[in-house]
C-alpha cells in the first residue's frame, strides 16, 4: 500500500486549515524595585562618564565600529 498519498493529504490539509487562536483579556498587578541607577554623560568626543548610585561594574570601551567621517567616535557601556 502507497503511504504516500494519504500522508500527502493530510500535509496538504493542515496548511489549509485557519488557526484558531483565542485571546482573553485579565488584570494583572505588577511593581518593580529599582536597585540601582546608573547615568552616562557623553562629553564632546571624549570618553563617556558613567555614574551609578551603587557600585554597579561597568566598562567603557570603543566600539568596533569606526567613527564616522568629521564625526566623534562612538563608545560602548556595558553593565
């Protein structure tokens, strides 16, 4: 028996069946706490200061990417 036929059907009669996705609307209370702040002040070209409310670690670091033409160059923070 040709199993080929039948499964090829079925294929072919999922992708034309509509999705039925329902959706249902609820209220839902959320707060957050915010442990810690972190600023960063880019000065003219220079590298960017970063001033955090606790000891959070970050680095500063050229980004890969060059600067552009006449431009400042472009920096990263990462926390």
């Amino acid at each position: 028996m040709n199993l080929r036929l039948p499964f090829a059907a079925l294929l072919l009669s999922l992708l034309v069946l509509p999705a039925h996705a329902g959706s249902a609307n609820a209220r839902m209370e959320v707060s957050f706490v915010v442990h810690a702040a972190c600023t960063v002040d880019a000065p003219g070209g220079g590298a960017p200061h970063v001033s955090c409310s606790d000891a959070s670690l970050y680095r500063v670091a050229p980004a890969v990417a060059a600067a552009p033409a006449g431009g400042n160059a472009a920096w990263t923070v990462i926390f």
